[in-house]
C-alpha cells in the first residue's frame, strides 16, 4: 500500500447554520479542517495509508482535533503536541451574490509557534512514497518555511515525491513574502497544484485575456502558465483548477494537467454547491491517489475533478467519498439519481 505524509495546520472551524450571516442565528456548528489535514482525509477514504504532521495543545480541543482525523483512519501517531491553542476559523456561506466570508484567528496556534527541530523528518519519512504541502503552512511564519524546507530536503534524500498546492492567502502574507519563500520551496517539489489566481500572487504567472470576477476564463492561456511554472522550477506536472463563479451557489469547474507533453483538460462540471471549502483540496488528495495508482495524465485529471466536484455536495472541509463514487462521476453518471 502506497504511504503518504501531509503537513499543516489543522484548524477549528465555527459557522453559523446553513447560509445565516455572523451571529444572525444565536449557534455556531464546530468542525475541524485545514488543507492538508483535509488532503489526508481524502486519501484514507480511497484506501491509502496516510499520516498527518503537525503540532496540537495535548488539551481537549486539540485531542478533538486529533480524533476528527482517527475517524478516518487517518494515522496521527506523528502529530507532536504542546502548545496553547487550536488555530480556529469562522465561515459564512455565501449565497447567491454574496460571497463567503472566512476569518482566521489562529495567529500563536501550537502549530504557528512550533520549531522546525520538533519534526523528526527522517523518522516520519521511514517507508513513505508521497509528501504533500500548501503554501498555506510557511505562511504560518519563517519558523514554518524552515520547517517545510526542512522537510522537502529530507523528503528529496529518500526519493519521496513532492506536490505543493501555491494555495495562497493574502491574509497570512504578503506576495512579496510569498513568492520568496515559495520560490525557494519550489526547487523540492515534483507536482504543483495551482488555481486560476495563485500562480498570479505568488509568481506574477498569468493566463491571457481571463477576467475571473467577471466569470471569463481563458482556458487555453492556462496552456502558458503551466508552461511557464513547470520551465521556470522543473515540475514534472502542473494541475492548475478552472474555476468560472457565476454566484457564490453555482461555479463551473474543471481542471488542466500538463505532464510536460500533453495539456491534458478535464470535463467541465456545473456544480450547485453546498459547501466550497475544502474544494481544492479534495482535488489535490484526487490527484495525488490518481497518478499513485498509476492512472495516466488525462484519467488522473478526470478524476481529481470529479472528486472535487463531489465535495462541494458535502458540508465541512471533509471530502467524505469513495473510489467508487469517484469513478462513476468521471466515467460520466452525474446524474445524481437517487441509488437503489
């Protein structure tokens, strides 16, 4: 069974009921996600032995944490614990016109203060195939850009594959901090996982004639922009999602991998979502357990889409589904007729 590490923070998230605004409703439904924590849960759920890293208080918040990941079969047995706090978020869905809100309050969380000397890399890596990691983590601050750095040269010493998701948060750091840091981490990674914005803000890489507030995608210059990202730090693959927002309930969505010969596009699919966050997530665990299996470059993009497709019908930042599932959506049954 192929083996798989993810490292991040795991996050409590708050939201308020269904579509409610910010204490419009008096309750706040508690959950836990965060993008690699979310990308290790996809990757139980097809079968895969996959272990999370990161840092959590040894309190009951952070034991809850820990036991959201169990649940899944997620191994947590490299989690290191100390700290004070969980970093925690708080989301308002976004209906129609108005957009989702999300707001961080996780500055000081155990994982944002932790040292890069508490991860024993050459330990966590013993067996492991695949490392994955979003430019979510080093924004944390320079102790975590050491640490993923850290962890990419001994990923690199022991023959690991590297994928990274650019994923990049303009409230966590500023371009200018995000692409010397990301360029820097770059040079590790094989498979880069980018959407429509994130090669702009970290790298100032953009596809022509595209206007995504104004729902106009130019697909084919996204041709250019895994090019340019795959000569500039020899990527083996570049998966970039195309996403079209008509309101913040439906969104087209598809996705382009290109293998450094073929720009192979996925099958677009019109989604009425339910929840969004996680989205591209569920995309990077698709992927990753796509080329592990050995599916070639346009299967593999057929099924990161359809299992991204299906977690925007799943509330929280869990992708919760199956291979199966997966497979009958991209082998074209969307249906979604009722199972008897």
């Amino acid at each position: 069974m192929k083996k798989v590490v993810t490292f991040g923070e795991i996050m409590l998230r708050l939201a308020p009921n269904g579509y409610y605004r910010f204490f419009q409703d008096d309750q706040l439904q508690a959950t836990f996600g965060g993008g690699e924590a979310n990308v290790a849960v996809s990757l139980a759920n097809y079968g895969l032995d996959v272990s999370f890293v990161t840092k959590l208080p040894s309190h009951a918040i952070g034991q809850s944490a820990v036991n959201s990941l169990r649940k899944y079969g997620v191994d947590t047995s490299k989690i290191v614990r100390g700290g004070d706090r969980v970093g925690i978020y708080f989301l308002e869905k976004g209906a129609s016109q108005r957009g989702s809100v999300c707001i961080y309050d996780r500055a000081h969380s155990a994982i944002a203060d932790a040292q890069p000397s508490e991860f024993d890399w050459d330990s966590i890596f013993e067996g492991v195939d695949w490392f994955h990691f979003t430019g979510i983590t080093p924004a944390l601050g320079k102790n975590m850009v050491e640490a993923c750095r850290q962890a990419c040269i001994a990923a690199k010493k022991r023959g690991v594959k590297i994928s990274c998701d650019l994923n990049y948060r303009g409230k966590l750091w500023t371009r200018a901090e995000a692409q010397e840091a990301m360029t820097d981490l770059c040079q590790y990674v094989d498979v880069c996982i980018s959407n429509e914005e994130d090669a702009k803000d970290v790298f100032g890489i953009e596809a022509e004639n595209t206007d995504i507030y104004g729902g106009k995608l130019n697909k084919d210059g996204y041709k250019s922009v895994a090019k340019q990202l795959a000569d500039k730090f020899g990527f083996e693959k570049v998966a970039i999602t195309l996403r079209t927002s008509i309101s913040a309930n439906d969104n087209d969505w598809a996705a382009m991998l290109y293998d450094g010969e073929n720009y192979c596009f996925s099958k677009e699919y019109h989604l009425h979502i339910v929840d969004r966050v996680g989205g591209g997530d569920s995309f990077g665990g698709g992927l990753i357990y796509a080329l592990l299996s050995g599916k070639d470059s346009q299967q593999a993009i057929e099924f990161a889409v359809a299992a991204s497709a299906l977690k925007h019908s799943i509330e929280g930042d869990y992708n919760m589904v199956t291979v199966s599932e997966v497979e009958k959506l991209a082998g074209g049954d969307g249906s979604g007729r009722v199972q008897r």
